[in-house]
C-alpha cells in the first residue's frame, strides 16, 4: 500500500514539475540577410546611411550580432586535425569585426561563404601563399628569414657535437590597401532583395572579382615601393636573387620551350633544396 502512494505521489509531483516548467523547444532562426532572402544587405547599407531609415538600421544592428555568432562558428569549423594531430585551417576571406569593420561592413555570411569556397581564376597565387591575420593599426610587417641554418653531423659517444650559430635577415613588406568603389543604379538598389532576386551578388561577385585579380597581379609584378596609397606589395618577378630561366626563340615551339622547364625545375631544386610544387602560367600559354 505504501508504495503504491510513494508512486502516486511521484506521478503527482512530476505533473505539477511540468505544468510549472514550460516546455521549450530550441532551433534556429533564419539569418536577416541569407540567400534568396527578401532583404538587401546592400540597399539596407544605402538606406540607414542615405535615408536614415530605422528599419534598415533595426536589421543591420541585428546582423551585426548574428555575425559575431556565426562568424565565431565559423572560425571553429574551419579548423580540422588530421590524424596526426596537426590543426589544419582551411582557406578564409579576411572579414573581422574588429574597430574599423563593424558589423554594418561585414558581408552576409552566404556571401563569404560562397567566395571563400570557390576562389576565381584570377587568386590563383594568393591561394597558394599562407595567410595570417593583421592586428588592426599594423601598416608594415617584418619577418626573420634564416640565411645560414643550424648543422648537424654523425658524433661518437662523447664527441663534439656539431655547432653552426644561426644567422639571419630581416624581411619586410608595407601593409596594403586594396579597395573599389562601384556606382549602382538606384533603382537596383531599391529592387533587390525582393523576391528573392539580390542585387549583392552581383556587387560582390564584380568587386572580388576585380580585387582578385589586382591581388594576383600585386604578387606576381608587384615593386614592394611606393608611399602612401601608392604603396606595393613585393612581387615574385621583381625579388632580387630570385632564378631566372629564359628562352628565347623568334619561331617559339612549345617543344623546343620544354627543356627551359627542365632548367627552371632543376633551378628550384639546387637552390632551394625543394622539388618545385607547381607551374604558374597564363590558361592560354598553358594551352599553347
């Protein structure tokens, strides 16, 4: 009998438990600006500044937070480890919400990720060179680069061990702006978003578009001169010390071109002490 009342008791108790506890249920929210959205990151960003409008405010202020959310997610998701136990990090656009690109400035998150996944033609070396982040106020970068390296020898028990003092070389490069300016019809603006049919895109796809490709060319010709806004990255083409192998033929074939390569490879090898990982050319000479 008395543990038939224990049971009820507890039936009891776990029903008023549940009429007082509410029941929630827990999921996601769409994104204020995502992919076939009826907003505009684009026209709300000309409206909060051109018309002082305080809806689009009210959306920009609320992407501003979901991207702190998603962009910190982000950042976990894009690291892996391999069996090894090494984090790789895979490829990222530089997007932050550090002072100076505030939330208003970020993109929506299905725009970075459509660029970050599928890179242009035109940022084909950018995409080969390892990235880090600038801290916000840096405007140049200096780097060690080892000239003579340590050495290391059979030695017998007790014997000297082999010793070469680490030398080494300062490189450096100035921090540089790569921007665009693009003048949109009004009446895009004011159109976009609707339906389904973003103008953002399109903005986005021709400014990456156009930044890729003077990045790319930054890196291969670059002079690494310049002040001010007319400052430079250092090219590949304009490194001194670089190997240079020329070929030149006023009838050129592309089999008598061949053993140049050979020359270029076998340059790499002695000099750098590497295989060389990759040719870089134009998709025509590649084709010729």
């Amino acid at each position: 009998m008395s543990t038939t009342r224990e049971a009820l008791d507890r039936a009891v108790r776990d029903q008023e438990a549940r009429v007082r506890t509410p029941r929630v249920k827990l999921g996601f929210e769409p994104l204020t600006y995502r992919r076939g959205g009826d907003q505009s990151w684009v026209a709300d960003c000309w409206r909060a500044k051109r018309m002082n409008d305080p809806k689009a405010a009210e959306r920009l202020d609320r992407h501003a937070a979901e991207m702190r959310v998603e962009l910190e997610a982000k950042e976990r998701r894009s690291t892996t480890t391999v069996p090894d136990g090494v984090s790789v990090k895979f490829e990222s656009r530089a997007v932050d919400l550090t002072p100076g690109m505030g939330g208003y400035s970020v993109p929506p998150l299905w725009l970075i990720e459509q660029t970050a996944t599928a890179p242009r033609p035109s940022r084909i070396l950018a995409r080969l060179i390892p990235s880090l982040p600038l801290k916000v106020g840096v405007v140049s970068v200096s780097a060690p680069r080892i000239v003579t390296g340590t050495s290391t020898a059979v030695t017998p028990p007790e014997g000297v061990v082999s010793d070469t003092d680490v030398t080494d070389a300062a490189v450096s490069s100035q921090v540089v702006q790569i921007s665009g300016h693009a003048d949109v019809a009004l009446q895009l603006i004011e159109q976009s978003g609707r339906g389904g049919a973003s103008f953002d895109e399109v903005v986005w796809r021709d400014l990456l578009s156009s930044y890729d490709a003077t990045l790319d060319a930054q890196l291969v010709a670059g002079t690494g001169t310049g002040v001010g806004p007319y400052q430079q990255l250092p090219g590949l083409a304009t490194i001194t010390g670089a190997g240079n192998t020329t070929y030149t033929d006023a009838s050129p074939t592309a089999s008598e071109m061949w053993p140049s390569f050979g020359k270029a490879y076998a340059t790499v090898s002695n000099t750098r002490k590497v295989v060389a990982e990759c040719w870089l050319m134009r998709g025509g000479r590649w084709a010729w």
